[in-house]
C-alpha cells in the first residue's frame, strides 16, 4: 500500500478558515452573515446533489457519475463570483459549480442517464456540456474568452481542469494562447491530489499549478480549495483582474477527492484508510459548520431544517428526472453537427429503422 502522504505545494497559498473554523480576520473577505449562510447552503446542497447521484447510479437509476464530495467549497466559493454574461467550459467534476450557474439538477441527472436532451440548458446559462476528454475543455475556454474579448463583453469565460489536465498537452497550449492573446478567461484547476490512480507528485515536479501560469505571463494564484473564504476572495480577484480588461490568469484550488474518481473506480487500491481521514479534517463543509457554531449563527436545529428541505428538494428532482419522457436512441447521432454529414446521415437512418422494428 503507498505511504500516506499530503501533497502540499511549496508554495504559499491563500488560506483564511482554518480546519478547527477560526479564521484570519485580516483577510476575511466582506460577506455579510446572510451571505456566509448562503455560501454554507449551497456546500450543503451540493453535497445532497451528488449524495443522491451516487445512490442512483449504485441502484442502476443512472449510468457513471464523477462525485463532488469533498470539492463543494472549491466550486460554491467560485460560484458566488459569476455573472449571467460569463461562460462556463466544465469537465466531468463540475456538475455541483453547474447547478448553481444554473443548470437544472434534472439536467445533469438525465445527461449522465443517457439523455442527450439533459444538454439543452435553459436561455442564458451559458455552459458548455461536460467534457470528458481531458484538458480539452481549456482550449474551448480560452477561445471564448478570445471571442468574448473582440465583442468587448463583461463576460469571462472559465476554463476547468484537475491535477491530471496540467499533464496534457492541451493545458500548456491553452495557457499560451490566453497569455499572448490577452483572452477574457480564467483558468481554473481542482487540485484535488489524484488523477484516477496517479497522485499529483507523479503529476509535475513543480511546488505548485498556480506557478506555471507565470511561464506563460499571466498571473497565477494557489487557494485553499477546502475554505470557501479563500476560494471567494481568490477567484474575485482573479475575475476581476480579468473584466478589468488584463488579460487571463490561472487559480488553483488545492483540494480532495474524497470519494473515487468515478463511481467505475475504487480509491481503496490505490489510497489508504489514514489519508482519506486524515483530509476528512480539512473538508470544507465540517470546517465552515464549526465557524459558524463560533459565531452562533447556526445550531443542530437549523442544521436539521435545512438537512430536511434538501432531501425534500432532491426526492423532487427524482421525481421529475423519471418523469421525462425515455430519449430517442437516434438522439445519440442526431445532435453532433449543425449539419449532418454523409456518413453520419446513413447511421442516423439506420438506427431510425432498427428502432422501428
């Protein structure tokens, strides 16, 4: 079994809620009590999102899911810093930040279920479907953040990418591009320590992600991905450096996958008991509870109402997702190109008359 080990970059990283929930004042961000609440909230509801994924692709209710658990402070923190005119490149992982870009639960359940309808998002949330194929995504990213530039939009485009996306090809291009080009996107990478079986330190010999981006001339910011404070303050400052007008910049948010990489692999092969406890400490949802038990914003009974409206909430979006209508199997060739070609036209029309059979 491989030793257990934490991962920490060797160099400085913006950290304000400690693990025990104290913080440093001095860099606490301005959120009212009613926001830090609604930033606890929405950690909350992600975690119930993916908690009710996870039990549905285990009953055979959906198909793979890449779970969230353990990053919700990573993507809520980000969230509370986007706006109606930014665009979103996601991978697989972020389905929790997606939600609350405004991508129906129903969605994001029914794509993973097989249904190609799943992407068709709602008026004005611009987000891209999931990208599965690694790194390919910040490519995307950073040529909507070119394009949102020549219009002269308020929007940023965000590009994402885990630990193992920094090891592609794709990661170096994309940075090339968005430093030269002086894009309108920020790149955002989940560090969560383990791509599938492979842990960061075999990923780079660099300290950090956040350093690489200056090799491309562009600014570079390493946050506590686990303190919702950190992600907030980090990512406002990276996003407004960019609508400021410039150019790009990377944030990394160094975090933990606390479930497997997909629910098509076992974390228990590859990482120890010791280690997944020992980050159990640094999760974000525990230590942001415990801050706000110091403050005496919140109880066991508030905590138990909430707990209860959630599963009400997540039960509905069940209830919905089987509601919908079963998709087509043509559906899987009928949405790929604004114009179908040739070859594809002649399997779209076979698939239509074997269904008909």
């Amino acid at each position: 079994m491989p030793k257990t080990i934490i991962y920490e970059a060797m160099t400085e990283k913006l950290e304000i809620l400690a693990p025990d929930g104290t913080v440093d004042e001095q860099l606490l961000p301005p959120l009212s009590q009613e926001e830090v609440l609604g930033l606890y909230r929405d950690m909350l509801t992600l975690r119930a999102f993916d908690d009710k994924a996870l039990k549905l692709q285990r009953q055979g209710r959906m198909g793979t899911w890449a779970s969230t658990l353990g990053q919700e402070a990573a993507q809520a923190g980000l969230a509370k810093n986007l706006t109606r005119a930014d665009w979103l490149a996601p991978t697989f992982r972020e389905s929790g930040l997606m939600l609350l870009f405004g991508v129906p639960a129903v969605n994001q359940y029914a794509y993973w279920k097989g249904d190609e309808a799943g992407s068709l998002f709602p008026e004005g949330v611009n987000c891209l479907p999931p990208s599965v194929p690694i790194a390919s995504q910040l490519l995307h990213a950073v040529g909507i953040g070119m394009a949102l530039q020549k219009k002269g939009s308020d929007g940023v485009a965000v590009g994402f990418g885990g630990d193992g996306s920094t090891s592609e090809g794709d990661f170096h291009e994309a940075l090339n591009f968005a430093g030269v080009f002086g894009a309108r996107t920020l790149l955002y990478v989940q560090n969560n320590q383990w791509a599938i079986s492979v842990p960061f330190k075999r990923q780079t010999a660099a300290g950090s992600i956040a350093q690489k981006a200056h090799a491309y001339g562009i600014p570079g910011l390493q946050v506590d991905g686990n303190d919702p404070f950190a992600v907030y303050a980090g990512t406002k400052a990276a996003l407004d450096h960019i609508r400021a007008g410039k150019g790009a910049y990377l944030v990394e948010a160094l975090t933990y996958r606390m479930q497997s990489h997909t629910t098509a692999d076992d974390h228990t092969r590859y990482r120890t008991p010791e280690e997944t406890a020992l980050w159990a400490e640094r999760e974000p949802v525990r230590r942001t509870r415990l801050y706000l038990e110091k403050k005496e914003w919140w109880d066991e009974q508030k905590e138990a109402a909430l707990q209860e409206e959630l599963a009400a909430a997540v039960e509905g979006w069940v209830k919905e997702l089987e509601a919908r209508p079963a998709p087509k199997p043509e559906d899987m060739v009928a949405f790929m190109y604004q114009e179908m070609p040739w070859h594809l036209k002649e399997q779209y029309e076979f698939l239509k008359a074997e269904v008909k059979r």
